[in-house]
C-alpha cells in the first residue's frame, strides 16, 4: 500500500515538475539560457484583410466611471485640452502631460497597477516602466472620454530572448478619420504620413518600406532616426486586451482568453513571453480586420 502511495506521489510529482517547465522553461528566470538581446532591425510583414475571427471588443466612453472620474478632477485635465479644438492636438497634450510625470525606469514595478496610485507615487520621484506609461495614458484619455487601448509590442525572437523583447504603447480611436492611431508615451511619440496618424500596423509598413513619415517627437529625449532605430525589431507581434479584466496566474494556467494577438502571415505564434510564461491567454489571428475595428 506505501508503495503504491509512493509510487502515485512520484507520478504527481513528475506530472507537476513537467507541467512547470511547460509553463516556464526558465522557471520564472531562475534557469539561464536563451538570448541576452532580440535581433536589431526591421521585417518585412503581411497580414489578411478579411476577418477571420467571429469576436467583438467591446469600446466605449467609461469616462463616468468613478476612479477616472477622479483621476480627471484630481489632476485637472481638462485644463490640457483648453488651447485647441483639435481632437488629435487634444490627445498630443495629454500624452506630453503624462510623459512628462516621471523619468523612466524599466525594472521599477508598482505596488498597484492603477493609474491614480502610480501618478501619486510619480509626484513623490518614483521611476517606472513602459507598462505604467501606458496604464496611466489609458487612464487619462478614458476620463476624458476617448476610446484608447494598451498595445503590447513583440520582437521577432520574443520566445527565446531573456529580458527587452516588449514593448507597451497605446492606439487611440479617432471618430473623424474612423481609425486607430500609433503612440508611445514613453518617447512622447506619434506618427505622421502625409498628415494623417498612423496605427502601429501602418508606421510598420512605413519603416519596412522606407516610406517618407513624420515622427511627432517634440521632447527631443531621442532623434527621430533613433527612435525608427529602437522601435522596429518591437514591430513584429502586437496584441491588444479583450477588455475582459486583469490577467491572473489562472488564467494562464487554464488558458483564459483575454488577449488578441495579431500574427504576421506566414510566422507561427509565439509560445513563450521572454521564456518567463507560456501565452495561453490570447486569440490568434492573421487579420488586420480582426485587431482594427471600426468603433460605432
């Protein structure tokens, strides 16, 4: 009978050792390995223009909600939207505002991922990450009542490289064009072709092709030529939520689906997040269609 018990502990023991490799082969960073740095330099991407897909993201204005509510008041952003009428100078504003809170920080994770926290404890000299820029732009443009998603950027070799293979910035829906539009808080950063905003998908196409663009870059914190420069090998995998709430550690156990990755044609997607986490919680798809809807 011990045996047995033994026996069927050993069983459960491998079958959970396994599962935790499968999960992270680098056991959440405590196994070196993989590469220290993602490949430089841009890839030439296709997509599908039919939807492939049959889901709906929900957008819409949650400018009442009572946090950024809050976070309108407490800040007082309305004043930033004072000196223009144009919706785009509007949102170029808001995205210099938040830029300019703090200096950045690439290891310095928050306590709490909320952007009033975060702008309470910038105003006290905390540093943080791409990810809190982007948290916080959310914020700032839902409270004001725009439609505005985090976009999660991939390299190319994002399963196999160890740390620096993501990138966090935000697309802003624009009701006059019907379109998405490109911006990096982090850099203060937006983009120009021919004067209309590019979404992240079209400044891709853009660098790959050479095509003549405007780079938007009034901090001058970086040239234009090194921002095209660091940008691009980020421009392979882009995802984007669900709007179905936080991603937890079950849900990437059970593979709960809260993400859309946009996957270029022809390229598998990726398995692994800097060999930290298997990406279970994501839909797959080919379509630009798909990851850019039209916003009624």
């Amino acid at each position: 009978m011990k045996k047995k018990i033994l026996y069927s502990m050993l069983i459960l023991f491998s079958i959970l050792i396994a599962f935790t490799f499968w999960m992270s082969p680098s056991l959440m960073g405590l196994i070196p390995g993989g590469k220290e740095t993602p490949d430089k330099g841009i890839t030439k991407i296709y997509f599908d223009t039919e939807k492939e897909l049959n889901i709906v993201i929900p957008y819409s204005d949650i400018s009442k909600n009572k946090e950024l509510k809050i976070i309108k008041e407490v800040f007082r952003l309305d004043t930033l939207l004072l000196n223009t009428n144009d919706e785009y100078e509007k949102i170029k504003n808001i995205q210099s505002w938040v830029h300019s809170r703090w200096e950045h920080d690439g290891d310095n994770v928050p306590e709490k991922n909320n952007a009033q926290y975060i702008l309470k404890e910038a105003e006290k000299g905390q540093r943080f990450r791409c990810v809190e820029y982007s948290t916080v732009t959310t914020a700032c443009l839902q409270s004001l009542g725009y439609i505005v998603r985090g976009l999660w950027l991939k390299t190319k070799d994002v399963d196999v490289v160890n740390s620096g293979a993501g990138h966090v910035v935000n697309e802003i829906y624009l009701d006059d064009l019907k379109k998405w539009f490109f911006i990096d808080p982090q850099f203060d950063i937006t983009v120009l072709k021919n004067g209309i905003p590019l979404n992240a998908i079209e400044f891709q196409s853009a660098i790959a092709n050479n095509e003549l663009i405007e780079i938007i870059n009034p901090n001058k914190e970086i040239s234009d030529a090194e921002y095209i420069e660091w940008i691009s090998p980020y421009l392979f995998y882009f995802t984007t939520s669900l709007n179905k709430g936080k991603i937890s550690n079950w849900d990437r156990v059970i593979g709960t689906k809260k993400q859309l990755t946009l996957v270029p044609k022809g390229h598998k997607p990726p398995i692994y997040f800097q060999r930290l986490f298997r990406i279970r919680t994501n839909y797959k798809t080919n379509s630009i269609s798909d990851f850019y809807p039209i916003v009624e």
